[in-house]
C-alpha cells in the first residue's frame, strides 16, 4: 500500500508532504489498518479548519481523505505522524 500525506496551512504556510511504500515491509500490515482507520474517520471534501492550523490531505491506494487540527481522530494523528516522519 502506498500512503501520502500532505499537510497545509499552519502560522507559516508552509507545505509538508511525505509517502511511504509498505510493499515488503514486515510491519506492512499494521500500516494498512491504521491507514484504514485513518481514511475511515476523514471527510471526502476538505472541512473547514482554525485559523492558523494544519489540514491534511491522507491518500492510501488510490483513496483521499481530508482532515484538520485540532479534529484528529487518534488514528489519524498516528498515520500523519509516522508518514511524516518515515516517508520520504
């Protein structure tokens, strides 16, 4: 499963944006479910966010789901984080 995140908005602005593949991975499944848990708690249009915050787009296979701060799921925030940081 191919998963991206892009994360927008923020005091700055400025645009983050990482993927992650886990064919081959041996944690392979335990990144689809979240992915799925993530994708599950997103709206199909971007939602209106704070001022000044974050909002994200996760895509996972081919599906895109939107989401802001401080209206994380856990699951969400999880994903969001881990592709962050792990993706390239």
């Amino acid at each position: 499963m191919r998963i991206e995140v892009r994360r927008t908005g923020g005091f700055a602005g400025i645009e983050r944006r990482a993927e992650l593949d886990t064919a081959g991975r041996p944690d392979a499944a335990t990144w689809t479910s979240l992915a799925e848990q993530a994708l599950a708690g997103g709206h199909a249009t971007p939602p209106l966010g704070v001022p000044d915050g974050f909002s994200y787009r996760i895509t996972a296979d081919g599906r895109t789901r939107y989401c802001t701060d401080p209206h994380l799921t856990e699951s969400q925030r999880q994903l969001i984080t881990r592709v962050l940081k792990e993706g390239a």
